[in-house]
C-alpha cells in the first residue's frame, strides 16, 4: 500500500491529520468546549492552499465549521457533499500507552506505521482525508457537472446542536446535498468461505432518552420498614430495565449483517429467527453479542441516577437517566408502550421526560452513490462485496436523511482494521489509524467524487 515516501497525497493526508489531533478540540457536551475553531483554521490555511473559498461560520463562540465548494457546470446534475466532524471525545491520559493529542507517527511491532491520537479513528481520519482528496481535485481542474461540497463541521460529537443541526437551521442552501458520505463505516470482514465484506452503513439506530423520576414519601432513615423509599422502587426499576426484552427487528441490514459473520449456517439461521434470536445472541461472546443485540434490537440503558439529600433521610424523589436507542420503523409511541410494559405495576409511579429525541434514519441503495462506492470498493479488494448497514449510535448523516437524501458512514480501510479492531478503539484508549489506510480513503473519496460527478 503506498505510504509517505511514495505518495504525495497521502503524506498530506498524514500531515494534515496530525495537526488535527494535536489542536485538541474535545468536546465534553457543554456549549463552551469544543473550541472547533482551531481545526476550522487548520482547514481553512489547508483549502485555501489550493486556491478555494472557504466559507467560516460560527454558531456560538469558538464552535466553528467550515464549507468550501467546487462549483458544478449544470444546476440539474446531482451534488456530494464530503461530511467530516472537527471535534473529539473526552480522553483518559492514563490509560493510553502514547501521548493522546502528540500526533505521532509510530512504526507497531508488525512494521506497519500509525498515527495516535484522539480523533485518529473518529473520525479525524477521515475529516482529514477528504480534506486532501477535495484539495487534489481543485488543483487538478476538475470541473464537475454537480457541485462537490467540503464540510468541515463542529460538535457533532454532542448531537450537532451547534453544528449540523444549526447549519441547516441557519445556512441549509450552503451545505445541502443530494448525497452525503461522512462516517461511519468502511472496514471489511472476511466471512467462512474466505469472502471479504465491506460494510456501508446507510441508517443509523434513533435517540429516545428519557429521565424517569421515581416518586416516594420522605421519612427517618432510623426507621426503614415499610417505607415507601423512591430509592428502593427505583432500584427495581432500573433492574427491569435492564431485563426487559424488546422485539427484535430482523430485517434485510439485519441479514446482511449475519451473511458477513464466519459462523456455522445453523448459527446463522439461529440469528434470523425471532424466536431465537435472542437466546443465540446470548450465547456468542460478549463483544460480538452486544453488537448483535444493539443491531437487532432496540435497547434500553440505565446509566445515570441522581436522588437523596442526606443519609439519614428517606428519599421521596430519584432521577434515572435512560439510554434508549431505537431501531428504525419505532415510533415515539412505542417507546412510551414499552417503558409501560418494561416497568409494569411500577409506571404509575414514574414521571416520564424527554431528554433528547431523534427518530432512526435510513436510506435505500437503489442510486448511483451505490454502485459506484461498490465499484470504487473493487479497486482496493477484488471480488468484495459491499453491505448494508446500521450504525447502533448517531451521527449528522441523520440530519441529510432527514431531508430526503441519500447519506452514506463509508470509507475504506486496510485488511488488518476489521470490525472488531475498529470498535475496540473507537472512544478508547490508544486510539490510532494506520496509514495504509489513510491512503486508501484519499483515493476512495478522490475516485468516488469523479465517477459521481463528471
């Protein structure tokens, strides 16, 4: 695969992505973090360096994004736009081996170079790559018959808010597409028979986050029995909870996903029938059974309690905060009848509150972008076949699928970055993308762009 000393696109590519990671723009969810605007001008020096008008917009202080287009010759031909976020998730110091913001650029024990850092996989990789792929084709003249859109966007690590979300609220005419390729997908997976899958993801599981307030009557903490202590019920709750069984959604992404699995065909037929489903996830190791239950189901997190004012005092009120993630064709309907069914005799004494909602999203693969990621997808790997997918949190393609148009979480990675690799360092400690597959997303974006739009 080519790397530095061979390839001047994807030395740029290194190069750009390192000082990415090390402008450390973690977003921890609050309004004031983020500080995007140093990648936003990292970006903005990169872009105008090959001679395009970056456009700047800020929706609060510090929180930066930035759009650069490559005008198309017919209004009616169809438009792309690169999707690629600035911000970063909070780090542990401690449990890294490197340096989560140095950038650097280390040689493993299996001679294969890699960039770490925080942002490395999520997803400054490829914020970083379309960079330099966009950059290379303005420079070279290229003159498509759609317009080709670079959008550098902050926060979308806290949902969008001050980013995606209010772009299209305030500026939608500058950033809206009729495809859109961002995060998150691309890593491939070779199943029993020696075939390599690589997974596209064309919908994303919604938001259904709740806070369930748990009621009781305050009393002396010297006298507990029978005491009605919202401490006690909401133990019980979040118990429930955690047990309760939703219907699993078995669809063709479902199936999709199976296919690409290297397991026995009993096994597979297992994972496809509702009835089994559940207790065959059950059975496989703990990695692989929690995605395959959060792709097949939709589920339900407890993880946030708040409730009590002193020791010796029984508490008449509790706050759970309740992840829920939904799988797409759930309403908001059907999450307040499964709270009710998960809780039983216990739902009259919560109070239920939005936290933040968002329904699923999901686009279809009859179109043009398809054929043409799979196509582009050969290049690298002969014979692969390309699936659909279903990422189980969220990202800001949500927000283009929400309009009506076709968002894609693509890219391409080396053979070695499988699923499991992937995932284990997505939000963890010693995050890092090898270069090879660095290299392999600038032409991916580069080949995609040219085959879509010329």
């Amino acid at each position: 695969m080519p790397d530095t000393q061979t390839d001047p696109l994807t030395g740029e590519t290194v190069e750009l992505l390192q000082t990415m990671i090390r402008n450390a723009c973690v977003n921890d969810g609050s309004p004031e973090s983020g500080d995007e605007v140093r990648n936003a001008d990292t970006l903005q020096h990169f872009l105008e360096g090959g001679g395009l008008d970056v456009e700047r917009y800020e929706s609060i202080p510090g929180r930066g994004s930035i759009v650069a287009r490559i005008e198309g010759t017919d209004p009616d031909a169809p438009s792309l736009c690169l999707m690629g976020h600035t911000d970063v998730v909070p780090v542990s110091p401690d449990g890294w081996s490197n340096d989560p913001f140095g950038g650097e650029l280390i040689r493993n024990d299996d001679g294969v170079d890699e960039i770490w850092g925080r942002g490395a996989i999520d997803m400054l990789n490829l914020t970083s790559s379309m960079a330099v792929a966009f950059r290379h084709l303005a420079r070279s003249g290229f003159r498509p018959k759609g317009d080709l859109i670079y959008f550098g966007v902050a926060d979308e690590e806290a949902g969008g808010v001050w980013g995606a979300e209010w772009m299209f609220e305030h500026h939608p005419d500058v950033i809206d597409a009729d495809y859109c390729l961002t995060e998150l997908g691309g890593w491939s997976t070779v199943d029993e028979h020696g075939h390599r899958h690589v997974t596209v993801n064309v919908g994303e599981k919604g938001l259904a986050w709740r806070r369930l307030r748990v009621t009781g009557t305050p009393g002396h903490g010297s006298m507990p029995y029978g005491a009605d202590n919202a401490l006690v019920k909401a133990a019980e709750i979040v118990r429930r909870l955690s047990e309760y069984r939703s219907t699993p959604r078995l669809d063709a992404t479902w199936k999709a996903f199976v296919d690409t699995m290297r397991a026995p065909d009993e096994l597979k037929a297992a994972l496809l029938d509702p009835a089994t489903v559940y207790d065959t996830i059950a059975g496989l190791p703990t990695p692989q059974a929690r995605m395959c239950h959060a792709l097949s189901h939709t589920t339900m997190s407890p993880n946030v309690a708040h409730g009590g004012q002193k020791t010796n005092v029984i508490p008449d009120a509790v706050d759970v905060e309740v992840d829920i993630r939904t799988v797409p064709g759930t309403t908001y309907a059907d999450v307040d009848a499964m709270l009710r069914d998960a809780l039983g005799d216990l739902a009259d004494h919560v109070e239920v509150t939005d936290l933040q909602v968002g329904d699923p999203t999901e686009c279809g693969t009859d179109n043009e972008l398809w054929d043409i990621i799979s196509n582009r997808t050969q290049i690298a790997y002969p014979g692969a076949s390309i699936v659909p997918g279903l990422i189980v949190g969220g990202t800001d393609a949500r927000f283009y699928r929400q309009r009506g148009r076709v968002a894609y979480g693509a890219g391409l990675f080396s053979p070695d970055l499988d699923f499991a690799t992937f995932g284990s360092r997505f939000h963890g400690h010693d995050e890092r993308i090898d270069v090879g597959s660095l290299a392999l997303a600038t032409e991916f974006w580069i080949g995609i762009a040219q085959d879509l739009l010329t």
